[in-house]
C-alpha cells in the first residue's frame, strides 16, 4: 500500500544509504591517498637494496642490509611453501566433505571442529608452531611455512566445500547417468566448474598467508636476514611493518612504515589481480 | 585402468587426506587443552575468570578486564559494523548502476585479502592522532578506535556475503511484490530483508569471528591497558592481545605460559557461544 508517507520514507532511506555508502568509499579513498602521498618520499631504490648494487643483490653475490628486498622474497617464500603444503590436503579433503561425507556422528563432529578453527586467532597457531620449532629444528622457514599451512587449512576446505556444494546437482546426476564413476565426475565435471570458487577460497587463504604476523613472529621471522633457506629464518614484509611501526625510534623511520604498507598492499593485489583474470577467463570458457 | 579400482583408489586417498586434516585440527585443539588446564593447578578458575587484576608480580591472574574488553568490543563493533554493511549491501544488490557496482565490487574484494597489519597501521598514524589532537581524547588509544578499525576490516566480508544472498532472492517474489504497487523500499524492507536473514546471520558470524579473534589490528589502536573501560574512549586490551603481549616475555613452561593457553580457551568458548547464538537465531526465523 503507497501512501504519501512510505513515499517519503523510501526517499530518506534511500538518500540515508547514499549517504553511508559514499561515505565509505570516500574514507577508504582518502586512507590510500594519504599511504600513497606518505610513501613517495621514501619509495627509491634504495629502499628496495640498500646501498648496494641492485643487480648484484637479485644474483644472490652481495647481500643488502637496508633494502626491503630481503623481506619481499621472504614473503614470497613462505606464502608459496605454505600454499604448497596446504593446497593438496586442503582441496581433497573438501571434497571428501561435500561428496563423500554423510550426516553420521564423525563427519559432523568433523565439521564442527573445522568451524571452530577457522575462527581461532593467528596467535594460537603461532603457539603451535613455536613448541614445534623449540623441539625440532628452530625457528625457521619451515617450521613457519607449516605453521601457516596449519592456519590457513580450514578456510581452504571451507572454500572448497561450499564452491563444491554450490553447483547445480544435475551434473553431478548428468555425468552419473550417462556412466562416469565418481573419480570421473569430479575430475572432469565437478573440479573445473568449481575452480573459480575454488580459487577466491585460495585467494583469501594466500592473503592470510602473505599478511600475517603473529605466526610468522614465533616461527620464522627476524629483523634481518639475508637469506631464504629452508632452515634459515627470513624476513616478512608484514612483520617488518609492525616493528617499523611499534618500535620506530624516529619520524624518518615511520616513513619507512609507509614505504613497507604500500608495497604490501600493492604486492597482495597484484597476486590477487593476477587470480581474478584467471578466474575472468574460465569463468568465460564455461559459458553455455 | 578399471574404472573400479580407479574409484576405491581415488576415494582412499581422499580419505586419507581427511583423516590428515582432522588429525591437524584435534591435535591443536589437544594442544591447547593440555596447556589450558594445567593453569588451574595453580589458580583457582574463580579467580582466573572473575579476577579483575592482572599483574604476575603480584600473583594476581584476573582476566576479567581483558573478558569484558572483548565482549564490548564485539558489540560496539556489530553496532557499526551491522547497519553500514548492509546499507552498502542493499545499494549494491539494488541500487548502483551496473557499471558503477562492478567497481565497487572489485575495490571490496581487494580490501577483504590486504592483512590486518595496515588496517592497524593506518589507525594508529591516522584515527588516533585524529582522536588525540582535533578530538582532545587522551591518550587516543581507545576502545572506539579499535571499533572503528575492526569495523571497517570486517564490512567488505559482510556485504559482499549479503550481496550474495540479496542477489539471490528469487525475481518472481521481487517482481510480484512491486506490481503490487510497493515502493521498492518497501519490496526491500518486506521480501529481500526477510528472505536473507539466514545469509545476513552467516555473513555476520563469519565476519564476528575475524574480529574477536583479529590481534594485531587491535594491539596497534586499543592502548592496552588491562582494565575495565568506563567509557568507549578509555584504553582497553582483548584476549588476543593478552595473549600477545604475554607470551613474548614468558618462561617455557610456568603460570603465564598456562595462562595464555588458558586465554585461549576463552577465546574458543566465545566463538562457540557465537556460533550456537546464530543457530538459535537461524532455527527461530526458519519455524516462523
């Protein structure tokens, strides 16, 4: 029923959510601007390598004690070694909850426990990790890598699950009537139709991965190191940034703050631009 | 290969990754039981969940300021987490122009995978010098500036997951309910509100989650101090924070070390109690 009023009504909401929603955008709009505007000042190369020849740097022959370079690769690393360990485990065993997993006792009590960790804090897997780095081999890039891999499970086979769950079921019935066995189906039927979803899942987990601190604190991560070896201990980006911000001794060295926040944030989105063209591009092929 | 033999081999090894899976999540879960409840060996739980003084040299194990920090900040954040992100919600799933949405898509995806380290950044360089010098609230570090931070951390995770849900509202009940003659708040308000409320729930449990258990965000703007607020401009510290600033200065195996697992499991509680809240709320809007 319109009267006059609910007209009026429909127009304060609406302008009400205009307002919030401009509101946002512009906030979030004007904290980049004032990163980005922080950051030129101390964005040259010698932020990147010290004062040492780039070139010899990328080559491994000089080591740079000032440069982020360190730290960029230590990023690199570990989020890549985390993903490695996580991924085959994560993907299988979400399939094994969307396509064989039945209402009984123990796969309930399965999902429920994945739940709770997928909301544990960062903190409790860097406890883990750090009683297994005392016992083994020290804190390194291994230890820190599994640690992570541990964190970031759950989401990957929340992910995998509910992009497996979410396809229509006729061709999963399709594929079964016209005499595929149940590897086939999820092989060549279910897998690359829930690959795009699949793929935000990882997205969110690389995230994770690359950002976090408290993990990468107890396990692996040190104010400096020049190498990434397995059983060293590297240099994150992320971690980087919370000392530079908690324990900087002077304004100039805040500005190295800045400088570590917008590469950061620029080395996520390029990874996570370079997921959602791929995403773009199958999603592409699918259409029928 | 048989086709047979190809399936039992398959579904083995997925199994086989399951049963890993879980192996990981109840040997965390194992692991901080063990360590939680040796604390109370040594202090009564009365006095560890009631205890409004926390200071070791003294033997006082009180966490109850650092219980009701979380619990405030939880609903100081749903209070402005809530409305905002469903308002964007709403303008996204009805009333952006299509070119426009698709942008607004794309920056809240970026901004759900960049790490909770430069939320944390940007709120202690830039919220609260804001609250400290043109506010004149000392010391700035506050449990409003922790709200806000976690606010707009968790808003690109609840509204694309309501967008999802409002997208999916069936046309026929939209369409039915606007030739009717609704204005199209109304038809917002009487169809697509209704029919997403198990969505909405979801996305704000999942997005509740990431905020209790955020640390390093929250340690960079809450100030820390372990007591209980009197206003939402006094310095607080959380669980996870807690558990934070503890561990680094801890012995391996004494009262704090226990404590901090015990925290910990305060924290797995919360979530828990979250969670059965939801599905109460779920169960009730599904019997109406």
């Amino acid at each position: 029923m319109v009267n006059k009023y609910s007209k009026i009504e429909e127009k304060l909401i609406f302008f009400l959510i205009n307002t919030i929603m401009w509101g946002i955008f512009s906030t979030i709009a004007v904290v980049f601007i004032y990163l980005f505007i922080n950051s030129i000042g101390v964005l040259n190369i010698n932020f990147f390598f010290g004062e040492v020849n780039p070139l010899d740097v990328i080559f491994g022959i000089k080591p740079t004690y000032d440069g982020i370079w360190n730290a960029i690769l230590g990023t690199l690393s570990i989020v890549i070694l985390s993903l490695i360990f996580s991924t085959p485990i994560g993907i299988l065993g979400g399939i094994y909850l969307s396509e064989y997993s039945k209402n009984n006792l123990i796969d309930n009590l399965i999902k429920i426990s994945i739940n709770l960790l997928a909301g544990l804090p960062s903190i409790i897997f860097g406890l883990f990790g750090y009683i297994i780095a005392v016992k083994t081999f020290g804190p390194c890039l291994l230890v820190g890598a599994l640690s992570l891999s541990i964190m970031v499970l759950p989401l990957i086979l929340k992910g995998t699950e509910e992009s497996f769950n979410s396809l229509p079921k006729t061709y999963k019935f399709s594929s079964y009537a016209i005499g595929a066995s149940k590897w086939e189906t999820i092989r060549y039927v279910l897998f690359p139709m829930a690959l795009p979803n699949l793929l935000s899942g990882l997205t969110l987990a690389m995230g994770r991965c690359a950002g976090d601190v408290a993990v990468v604190m107890f396990t692996a991560a040190s104010i400096y190191s020049p190498s990434i070896g397995l059983f060293d201990r590297i240099e994150t980006l992320p971690f980087s940034l919370y000392i530079f911000a908690m324990e900087s001794p002077s304004p100039d060295s805040l500005n190295n703050a800045y400088g570590i926040a917008i590469i950061l944030i620029l080395l996520i989105s390029f990874l996570f631009v370079c997921v959602k063209l791929f995403k773009i591009k199958k999603l592409s092929k699918l259409t029928y | 290969m048989n086709k047979k033999i190809q399936d039992l081999i398959t579904a083995y090894i997925i199994k086989i990754n399951s049963i890993i899976s879980i192996f990981i999540c109840g040997a965390i879960l194992i692991f901080l039981l063990l360590n939680g409840l040796m604390l109370f060996k040594y202090v009564s739980p009365i006095d560890f969940i009631f205890g409004s003084i926390w200071n070791i040299n003294k033997g006082y194990y009180g966490i109850l300021p650092m219980i009701i920090g979380t619990i405030l900040l939880t609903i100081l954040t749903l209070i402005m987490a809530v409305p905002i992100s469903l308002s964007c919600a709403i303008y996204l799933s009805e009333l952006a122009p299509f070119k426009l949405k698709y942008v607004f898509e794309i920056i809240l995806e970026t901004l759900t995978v960049i790490p909770s380290v430069i939320y944390g950044f940007v709120g202690s360089v830039l919220l609260v010098p804001i609250l400290r010098n043109d506010f004149n609230i000392n010391p700035g570090y506050s449990l409003f500036a922790a709200s806000v931070v976690l606010t707009i951390m968790i808003l690109p995770t609840i509204t694309l997951l309501s967008k999802d849900t409002f997208q999916s509202v069936p046309v026929e009940l939209k369409e039915g309910s606007l030739s009717l003659g609704s204005t199209k708040w109304q038809m917002i308000k009487g169809i697509i509100l209704p029919h997403s409320i198990n969505g909405i729930l979801s996305s704000i449990l999942l997005g509740l989650s990431r905020a209790i258990g955020e640390t390093m965000a929250v340690v960079m703007v809450s100030g820390n101090w372990a007591i209980i607020p009197k206003s939402i401009f006094d310095p607080i510290r959380t669980l996870p924070s807690h558990i934070i600033l503890n561990i680094k200065e801890c012995a391996y195996n004494s009262i704090v070390y226990y404590a901090m697992f015990a925290t910990s499991l305060f924290i797995v509680l919360f979530i828990v109690v979250l969670v059965i809240i939801v599905e109460y709320l779920k169960n009730k809007e599904e019997c109406k």
